[in-house]
C-alpha cells in the first residue's frame, strides 16, 4: 500500500526518533523506517520533508530524510528483479520536485541532495531526465550567489558521475555536454577571480566593507567550476595522445591558472595570522590548480606541450622547488604538487625520442610523423629550460634540501618508530615531500647521465665531513643520511662510478660497530643500501652483508629493524641468494624476525616481516631443525590474526611455504594446521581467504604421506566452494586427485556421493578450459576403480557421451581437446567395464540428454562413438592411443553388422598401436626404472600417482593377442560377411596387420 501526503506526520515522527540520543528509541525508528523504505510513496514523502518551509530549522531530521532519500534511490530507482522499484509517475514527481528546490541552504543537505540527484542522472539521463541540464543551466543565468554555488555543486556531481559511464553513447553524451558547458563555466570562473582578488586585496587591508560570507561562498563556487572545468576538458576531448587532435581549452585555461597562483601566493602571509579559513582556502586553491595542470597534462600530453603551457608551467615550478619563498617553502603540499609536476613532465612517454623509422620514398605524413615532431619540440622547450648546470644544481637542492631529516622528523621518529618508517619508505611517494622529491630525484637522474658523478661527489662531501666516529645528530651528519639515500635510490646507474665493495668495507661496515642510539639515522640508511644495492653485492661480499643485516635486525630500534627486514627479503629472494653463506645465521634470523612480529603494532608491518619469514622458509632447504619454533610462531600469529584478512592471507601463503619446505614430515606440524584448515576451507570463510586456503590445503596434500582422518574428513567442502564460484577450479582439481591417489578406496566409500556431486556440479556447468582441468581426474578415478566407480558416476558419464558426440569442434582447439579427452574415458570404461557402457548407452536417459542437446540418435551411440574413437586416435599420446586401439578391437565382438562397414579402419588404427610399440614399450621401461628409483622413498601423492600409472590395466592388456581373439569372435558371429570385409582390405594395409598379428 502506497504512503500519501497523510502518511507525512508518521514519517516525520519516525526521522525525529531516528535521531535521538535514546539507543531504543533510535532502534526502533530505525527498524520501521527500513520497513516502510520499498513502499510507494516513501521517497516522495521524504522530499516533502526536505522541502517543508516550516521544517527549515530542523536541519538534523531534514538531513535524516536526506540519507533515507539517496540510500532509497540505490536500492529502489532502478528496476531490479527482487524488487518493484518507483514507479514510473512517481520518479517524475521527484524528479521535478528535486529541480524545484536548488536553494538549499543548509550545506550537508546540499551536498546530499547533490549526490542524488548525481545517481539518478547516472541512470536517468538523457533518456527520462533529458532537460535536466538545461533546466540547469537556466537556472544559472537568473541565480543569486547561494543557488548557483548550490547548482555547481549539482553539476559537478553529475559531471563525476557520468563521467565514469564507459559505453561509447555515453562518452559521446559526455563530450556533447562538455561543449555545452565550457565556455560558460569558464567565463564564470574568470568572472569570481577578479571578484575574489578583490576581496583578497580588501581582506589583506582588513576593509570593513567587506561581506566575510559572501565573499567565501563566491570563493567555493569558484572552486567547484574549477573542478568542473577540470572533469569537462579530461573527460569531455579524448586523450589528444590518442587523436592528436589540438584541446583548445587546455591552451586557455592552463595559462590563466598558473597566473592565478601566481596572484594567490602573495597573499600567503598576510592570511596567516589574521584570516585562518581564507589561508586555508587560499592553500586549498594553489594544491588544487597545479593538480588540474597535472591532470590536463597527463590526459593531453601533446596540448599541454604548446610552449605557452609547457614552458611557463615548468619555468614556475622549478622556481618553487629551486627557489621557494620562506612561506612556500612551509608549504608542503603545493612544493609536492610542483615536484608531481616536473616528474610527470619529465618521464612523459610522448615526450621521449620515437626510435621508429619511416619507409624510404613514403611522403605521406602520418600518425607517427605528427607525434614525433610534436616530441621533438618540447623535447627542446625541455632542454632549454634544464640545461646540465640547472640539473645539476637542482640534484644538489633535491639531496641537501629536501632529502635531508628535519628536527621535526627526528622527533617524530623519536616518538613512533614504527610510524615514522612508514611514513618515509613505504606511503605512496605523491603524499610526502621527502618521498615525493626522491621520486622527482630517481626520473631526474634516469634522464641524465651527468647526475651520476655529481652525487658521488656529494656522498665524498658527506663521508668526510662527518667521519663514523661521528655521533651528535648535527647538519653534518643529516647530510650523510641524505647522501646514503640518494645514493641507494640510483645504485643501478652508480654502480658505474662507485664500488659497492670498497663503500661497503670502508664506510659501512664501519658505520654499524658504533651503537650510539642517535646512530639510528645512519645505520636505517645502511639497512636500506644493503637492500636496493642487492644485485652488486658479489660473492666475497655477500657473507658479510649478511651478517650486516642481522645485526641491524637485532637493533633496538623499529625503524631500521623494519628496514633491514626489507632489505632482508631483497636478499632471499635474489638469484645469487647464497644458503651456505646464510645457514649458521638462520637461528638468530628467525628469533629476530619472530620478535620484530611481536614489538610492531602496525598491520603492515606485521605483514612485511611476514612476507621475509615467509621467503626465507621457501628459500631454505634445512627447516626441520626450526620447526618447533615455527609452528609455536605460527600458531600465535593466528591466533592474534583475527579478524584481519590480509594478515592471514600473508600467514596462508607462509604456511603453504612451510609445508612445503617439510616435504614428507610435514605432519610435525597437523596439530597447528588441521585447526586453521578447517576454519578457512568452509563456507562461512571470507572470499578474499579462499584461493590461498586452497592453496594451503593443495600443498597439505601432496606432502602427505598418508590421508589422516582429519584431511580425509575437509572433502565435502569443495562442494560448497565450487557451488560459490568455479573461479578456482584449476587448484580444486588438483586436491581432488590428492584425495583419489592418496585416499583410495577409503576415500572412495567416505565420500562416493559427494565425488559424483561434484563432478555433475562441474561438467557441463564449466567451459572447455575448466572441463580440461577436471576430466583427467576421472580418468584416474575410472583407472583406479573400474568395478565401481561408472556406476557411481552415471550421470557425468551420460554428460561425457553428449560431449562427444556434439559438433562444432572443427576450428575450435579447446572444444577438440575436450571431445578427445571424454573419448578416451569412455574409451577406457569400455575396456575394463564393457557390459556397463553397453548397457548404459541404451539407457533412455541418455537418449533424452542426447535430444535436449539437438543430437540425432538415428544411429547406435555406440556406433557413434566409434567414429569419435577412429577421428580422434590421432590427437592423443600413446596410452590414451593404446586405450582407443583396445575399445575398438572389443567393438568387433558386438553383434552389429555395421561394424563390418568400419573394420578397415578399426585394424587400421589396432595394427598403427602394436607396429609402433617400441616407443610405448620405452615409457613403460621409463616407467619401471622410475618406480626402481622410488622403492626407498617416502609414500605421496607423487609417489603413488606414478605408481597408479605403471600400473594401469590398460599397459597390462596385450592387443596383439586381444586384436586376435576378439577378430575370431568377429568372424564367428558375422561368418561370410566378415570374410568379404576383410578381402575389401588393401593389401598393404593387410600385410601390415599380417605383420602385427605375426601370421604367416
């Protein structure tokens, strides 16, 4: 039953509770307000709320209504099969009602309103809501400050919204709106700059006059049309890297936004002490300006690249990085929005030398010819704006200013360690000046080949001027911290002009015998050489980096504990990794690495020591002495994982690691891994766990010796993984056929029925790449237990035959390879299970199954499949070739006529098996040796599946003496027919079957 405008009082009762500081009464309101949100009528009563003149000072229950409307229009807008939605009149309503009411002055229902009226244009527009901006863009010609600021909050959100929309319709709407509304936002931009210079100029000589108010809200409408401005050029032209077409509009906007922050900035000071929202708004301005400067030259590197952009957009930020006033120089975001700047401008692919060439007497002008000029321009502009004396002089900034610790920065390390690790070598470079200038450093000193002695030079510089003895934290030893990064960030290009051997004996080892606390600052630095100069590190060295590193893991401080971790991790999983260097160093290295889990606080942290623990378990090959400690280790780490996903995922893929390294004992460790199998590998687990569950349990077992009651007892959760998703059938399969070889025939009794349920989940419900994954596995089940297992299976083996004999695999490689591989199963059932599939291909199910899949069965299915058998022979190996030639000598023995009709061939295919024996007689011999080799190993599943291979029956059944009994039987049923068929024999076709037979 639909809400009406009676309903209203009801509604308004139940917002008003639904914000009360009484826990029940919140409850309750809550409760029925989710009842009533899919009823007709409810988002219309809300909006009578929201729009209620005489409500308008009940901000609190009209901003309720506001969330209860736009979390109503997610669910109920658009038309879904579980619910009804809005109705068709009632949309309208809103719809109209929303544009009525653009004059919101409450800010946080704006901003709501705002984003629902984004989420049904997303849906809506322009099919239902066609008028939608141009309503808008009328409303904006006659509006007052408040409403257009609230319309270009409307609009931006909808820009943002559609443009996310990816269908080519979509982006054609998009680039017809961006023409729409450029030149009119842009003239409103340009219009409340003026007006706000003004006022800043005003505000800076403290004018009375001034409306404080107004002026801001001009001064946030402002900021909105430049984000609107921004999302019309990036989203509305297609990438000019793409179309090398010109993007006029970033020509004109580029410049004048420089030159607005150019008349921001010396407001700065003047803001400081007395106007704190207008510094705010003022740092607010200058970040987000060069942000949209970065975003129009990453989307049109080419029209960005026009000297009247590039070249005074580059000019000015290297000013600020070089030569920063007092006040920019505090100014921390927009000095790294000027680095991000000349970073993306500096490592810009279509600024690079195109190294293609042309084809000789082509005078055509192409594509390519277009791009490379445009290159080679600002490749000049780039040039002269950074000759070698100016790169070198900001190389010399970038290291002796900007890498260099802050006594603020050691007081933050001081306080939180762990924190300030973090924040220095692992936060995402654009958000911090440090990181942010060593990136800028790192492409500076790639596109340059003078950078190279000019740093060493500083590192000589710094060496000497602060010797290891050195232990005040003075300038002169923050200099050397810098040197040491600067020096570690590039180690592939210094390696050219500095021996890591002579740095490392010389200075560094030294550096690590003074324990000075403040040495701290040094030794991180070292840490984190040892690591990024890894590939350097030759053999005489290698042993006492080594030690280098367990030493500064012992340290006491976090910081460069984690850094060692690090650099750590870089070592093991290096090529030249070198265990014997390592192997006395492996009982201190994991007591260290298993404290440091414990002392850090921080999820990544806990993550990254795990990541070296678990690498180091990969790369060992001696684990057994460290077991103990590692399950005890492992078994707390769980227990404090709780809750935490992607530390367990870290803990999944170590334990997988663990097991592995254990080999044949890994059951030393069930007690720690049967529990956490068990609580991962069912189906209330989170998704994001399941593939390294998997994993896990893969691993368990192949290095079981065993199937124990515990492993044997986790089978049936495959059924509900694979009932959730098929996304991790390749590893599924292969615990499967852990439990065939390594289960057996107590497997099969456990389990019988939930095998054949999931083999008739997976095969027909999967494509060919996962049918490929899964039908090996039935060939060993039916390889194994050919008495019991076809019974069990009926229904996969009705879906094989229907594979088989289905069409359309004639240009189609997967399809083919499916077709063969269901062949030669029903190949081999016939061998070891004839009356079975005899009886089981006149089953009228089956016929049913064949005619629901448009399969005509004029024909005996057997008979069929013998066409698959003779037209497939030749894409298998030499078993499965075996196989075929077994099954089609048993179908002489029907009582059919029809396979008279057939019979050259079928002698044709046996007498190609047995002729070419020697090679199937060599496996075999391979085989046996094999098995020789393996009487004195460990039982496993690899172990028993080359066991369940050299035994099949199949490799056990002459065909020679069976081609021979099973032709006699032919004869005696077929008589006189059989003999005119066999004289129809080429003759050099019977003299190979003569020779084959060994008949005289």
């Amino acid at each position: 039953m639909a809400l009406t405008v009676s309903d209203l009082p009801m509604i308004y009762g139940l917002l008003a509770n639904a914000v009360s500081s009484d826990i029940n009464v919140l409850k309750s309101a809550e409760d029925a307000l989710v009842q009533l949100e899919s009823r007709p009528g409810f988002c219309s009563c809300l909006m009578e709320v929201i729009t209620a003149k005489d409500l308008a000072s009940q901000t609190d229950v009209r901003l309720m209504a506001s969330v209860y409307f736009k979390n109503s229009v997610n669910r109920y807008w658009r038309n879904r099969r579980d619910s009804t939605g809005l109705s068709n009149e009632e949309k309208l309503h809103l719809r109209q009602k929303l544009l009525s009411h653009l004059r919101e002055e409450n800010h946080q229902i704006a901003r709501t309103l705002a984003v629902l009226i984004s989420k049904i244009a997303r849906i809506d527009y322009p099919k239902e809501w066609s008028h939608l901006l141009s309503v808008l863009a009328q409303e904006l010609r006659s509006a007052d400050t408040l409403t257009s600021h609230r319309i270009f909050l409307i609009l931006f959100r909808i820009l943002k919204e559609l443009s996310t929309k990816r269908l080519t319709s979509d982006q054609r709407t998009f680039s017809e709106i961006a023409s729409q509304f450029f030149d009119y936002s842009w003239d409103l931009w340009q219009t409340d700059l003026q007006k706000m210079l003004h006022g800043f100029f005003l505000l800076a000589q403290n004018n009375p006059e001034l409306h404080q108010d107004d002026m801001y809200l001009i001064c946030e409408r402002w900021f909105l049309c430049s984000k609107i401005i921004r999302q019309l050029i990036v989203s509305g032209f297609q990438s000019d890297s793409k179309s090398i077409q010109e993007v006029q509009p970033v020509k004109k906007v580029c410049p004048v936004m420089l030159n607005a922050i150019q008349s921001f900035l010396p407001y700065y000071s003047s803001f400081q002490e007395k106007h704190p929202k207008f510094l705010e708004f003022l740092k607010k301005s200058c970040t987000k300006l060069l942000k949209i400067s970065i975003a129009f030259h990453q989307r049109h590197p080419y029209s960005f690249g026009d000297q009247n952009v590039i070249r005074p957009v580059v000019d000015f930020c290297l000013n600020k990085i070089m030569n920063p006033e007092p006040d920019v120089l505090s100014f921390e975001g927009f000095l790294i929005q000027c680095m991000v700047m000349m970073k993306s401008v500096l490592e810009c692919k279509e600024y690079k030398p195109f190294l293609t060439g042309r084809v000789m007497d082509d005078n055509r002008v192409s594509l390519q010819d277009v791009k490379k000029n445009v290159s080679s321009v600002v490749a000049g502009f780039l040039a002269s704006l950074l000759p070698s004396e100016r790169v070198v002089l900001l190389c010399n900034i970038l290291i002796r200013r900007y890498f260099v610790l802050t006594a603020g920065d050691v007081e933050e390390w001081y306080q939180n360690p762990e924190s300030f690790y973090h924040k220095q070598d692992s936060i995402l470079w654009s958000e911090r000046l440090r990181p942010c200038a060593e990136a800028l450093y790192i492409v500076l000193f790639e596109n340059n080949s003078q950078v190279g002695p000019v740093v060493v030079s500083i590192l000589q510089e710094a060496m000497n001027g602060c010797p290891s003895s050195v232990t005040e934290i003075n300038p002169q030893l923050l200099l050397k911290d810098a040197a040491y990064g600067a020096a570690a960030y590039v180690y592939y290009e210094l390696s050219t002009y500095l021996s890591f051997k002579d740095w490392f004996n010389g200075a560094l080892s030294v550096e690590l015998t003074n324990d000075n606390p403040n040495m701290r600052i040094i030794h991180r630095k070292v840490a984190l050489i040892l690591g990024q100069w890894v590939s350097e590190i030759k053999d005489d060295t290698r042993r006492p980096v080594y030690c280098a590193l367990i030493k500064l893991l012992q340290e006491g401080d976090l910081c460069v504990r984690l850094a060692a971790s690090r650099s750590l991790y870089f070592h093991i999983e290096d090529a030249n990794f070198s265990e014997q260097d390592f192997s006395d160093l492996l009982p201190v290295c994991w007591d260290s690495c298993f404290k440091l889990v414990e002392d850090v606080q921080e999820f990544d942290s806990k993550v990254q020591v795990l990541n070296t623990i678990s690498s180091l378990i990969g790369r060992i090959t001696e684990v057994i002495p460290y077991a103990n400690k590692l399950v005890m280790f492992f078994h707390k780490a769980w227990e404090e994982s709780s809750g935490e996903s992607l530390l367990q995922i870290q803990l999944l893929t170590a334990l997988k690691n663990f097991v592995a390294a254990l080999g044949y004992q890994s059951s030393i460790c069930y007690n720690l891994l049967m529990p956490i199998l068990q609580s991962v590998i069912n189906a209330n687990s989170p998704d994001e766990l399941l593939e390294d569950s998997m994993l896990l349990w893969e691993a368990t077992l192949t290095h079981a010796v065993a199937m124990v009651p515990q492993l044997l007892g986790f089978f049936p959760c495959l059924v509900e993984i694979l009932d959730r998703s098929f996304d991790y059938l390749k590893v599924a399969a292969s615990i499967i056929e852990g439990y065939i070889v390594l289960g057996g025939l107590e497997f099969l009794n456990m389990h019988a029925q939930t095998l054949s349920k999931l083999l008739d989940l997976v095969i027909g419900n999967v494509n060919d790449k996962g049918l490929l994954s899964i039908l090996p596995l039935v060939d060993v089940l039916v390889q194994c237990f050919p008495a019991e297992v076809p019974q069990l299976i009926s229904t996969t083996v009705q879906k094989l035959i229907v594979i088989c004999l289905s069409r359309g695999d004639d240009h189609d490689p997967s399809k083919t390879a499916v077709k063969t591989a269901s062949a030669a199963i029903l190949a081999r059932i016939l061998v070891m299970n004839i009356n079975y599939l005899a009886q089981l291909t006149s089953d009228p199910l089956l016929l049913a199954h064949l005619q629901k899949a448009g399969i005509s069965s004029e024909e005996s299915i057997l008979l069929c499949l013998i066409d698959v058998w003779l037209d497939k022979v030749d894409n298998v190996i030499s078993t499965q070739r075996k196989t075929f030639a077994l099954a089609l000598s048993i179908i002489l023995t029907l009582r059919m006529s029809q396979v008279l009709d057939k019979l050259e061939q079928i002698l044709g295919v046996c007498t190609s098996v047995i002729l070419g024996g020697t090679e199937e007689l060599t496996e075999e011999e391979s085989s046996s040796d094999n098995m020789q080799s393996s009487k004195m190993e460990v039982p496993s599943k690899e172990l028993r599946r080359r066991q369940i291979k050299f035994s099949d029956p199949i490799n056990q059944i002459p065909l020679e003496s069976s081609l021979k009994d099973n032709l006699q039987t032919c004869s005696a049923l077929h008589g006189e027919l059989f003999n005119t068929a066999m004289s129809k024999i080429h003759p050099s076709s019977f003299a190979q079957l003569k020779r084959a037979l060994n008949m005289p």
